[in-house]
C-alpha cells in the first residue's frame, strides 16, 4: 500500500486533487493530510510525522498543489521500488551535485526528468528537459525534485528528515536523498509518470539559509555525478563552475542587504500597514 504524505497549506487538501488521486493511482493507498495550516510545522517535521502516521510499505512524500496526468502511476512506482539497491525515486533530477552553493534546478546542464510548472490548463507544457544530455541517458542521478518523490518504507530505518539542522521549507529533498546515497541506495527518476505542479519554486531568505546549512553539511561529500553520461569533460566544467563561487558571492550579498531591509523599521511599518489588505486578497482568492 501507497502512503501519500502531504503537508497541506489548508486544513485538508483540495477536492480536485483527492478526486484526481482516486482516479489515477490504480493501487491500494492512504491519505496522510498533515494540517499546516496555522504553520506549526516546517516540512522535515511535517514529513517525519506523517512517516509516524503512515500504514503503507511505500511513501509517497507530496506537494498540495500537484495533479497526476498518468493512469496506473501507484502500481509503477510499487513495481519500481520492488528493486531494494533504489533509495528515492521522483521524476526530476540532476546528475550532478556541485560543492559551491547552487540548487540541482538551477543546473539546467545536468537535470533529466520531466518539467512539470505551468498554469491549470497546460498538460502540454509537461516536456522532456535533458538539456545537456539525451533523453536515453541514466536515470540514475543524485537528487530528485521535492513536489513528489518515493521511497520504500524499509530504508526510513536508515534515513530521515534532518529537522534538527533545518527548519523551514527548503533542501528537504537535497538533504534527504544525500542520506539515501550515503546510506547505500541508488536515486532514480522516472520518466513514465506525468505530473503537473502548479507552483513555481521561490528563491527567498530562508531558502539562502537552508542552503548555506546544507553545503555546510555535506561539503566533504561533494561534488557527485551519478549517471553514465558523466565524462572527463562535465566534471571539468564542474571543478571551474565550483572555482568561480560567483553564485556563493552572489548570494551572499543578498542575505546581507535582505537582513538590513527587513530588520528596518520602514519596512516593518509598511508590513504593518499592508497586512489587513493581504487578508483581503487571500480571503477573495479563498472564495473563487
């Protein structure tokens, strides 16, 4: 049986994507919904919490703002990870996780999968995205994408959500399927299974932090290249991307100004004064 964890934004999830589950998971599954909604938890510990709950041998760890395209895609991913040397599997990834600060899907040379970001009346925009590498190259890579992934419950022995060093919503994914690899298992996409995300990822100061906490964890570990299609040639490109830091420095300015804007009291004031007409707009946006 599929557990299907979901840290949901609202007190339950939607009718749309409970219905469209029903409709195309095509195998025995359970809902595990944990109501974030007064924002109680960051997503490690939501995540481990609904491990706790979960009765299904396999896990499903999704986002509340996703719909499946294919039919039958519960009994692929059972099939999948009938294969124990498999950790996590998703259906983005990248092959190469670099040493300097970066994100896998900032790395658009080395993600393979599937782009799944557009608006609800885009099944089209769902594409093959192997920009560097063709679409036969391994499916083996180093991290998948967070909106879904999947692991058999067995491994959650050796692995866990790290919601001691992190809190918030970011490198949730990174983090957990370096443990995979560490523990032992191969991460995996699939390139079968058709999802939509309706939710564009968003760099903020939080986002800055977790992957500062990140690279710091599991810097005497990088770079990795997973994957056959990873030659002499990618892991130069590689050695000098990393050499440049220019996206550490970057980021680096960032948080730095982000911190004096924020702890202003203008900017205090102007939250202050702006906060009863985002209550509006969330309230309206609720209603339609």
């Amino acid at each position: 049986m599929l557990s299907l964890i979901i840290c949901s934004r609202t007190p339950s999830i939607s009718e749309e994507l409970e219905k469209n589950i029903a409709e195309t998971i095509g195998c025995e599954y359970e809902l595990v919904v944990i109501d974030n909604s007064k924002n109680k938890y960051s997503i490690f510990s939501a995540y481990n919490e609904g491990v706790r709950r979960s009765k299904g041998d396999v896990l499903c760890f999704m986002h509340d703002d996703i719909l499946y395209k294919t039919n039958g895609w519960g009994t692929k991913v059972e099939k999948m990870l009938e294969d124990e040397s498999i950790g996590i599997v998703g259906v983005i990834g990248s092959y190469v996780m670099t040493k300097d600060y970066g994100y896998w899907d900032m790395m658009a040379p080395w993600v393979t999968g599937k782009v799944p970001y557009g608006n609800k009346n885009g099944w089209q925009s769902i594409n093959n995205c192997d920009f560097y590498f063709d679409i036969n190259s391994s499916n083996e890579v180093v991290a998948v994408d967070g909106m879904w992934f999947c692991m058999s419950k067995r491994i959650f022995s050796k692995i866990r959500f790290d919601e001691e060093t992190y809190a918030g919503f970011h490198f949730y994914d990174m983090d957990i399927c370096m443990q995979s690899l560490m523990a032992g298992y191969k991460n995996e996409i699939m390139r079968n299974i058709d999802i939509f995300h309706y939710c564009y990822p968003q760099y903020n100061y939080q986002y800055i932090q977790s992957m500062k906490k990140f690279f710091a964890k599991w810097n005497d570990k990088l770079p990795i290249y997973k994957g056959e299609a990873i030659g002499l040639s990618e892991k130069e490109y590689v050695r000098l991307y990393d050499s440049t830091k220019q996206y550490c420095r970057l980021l680096d300015r960032y948080t730095f100004y982000k911190n004096d804007i924020e702890n202003s009291w203008s900017y205090k004031l102007g939250n202050a004064i702006a906060e009863p007409y985002r209550k509006i707009v969330r309230l309206l946006k609720s209603k339609k």
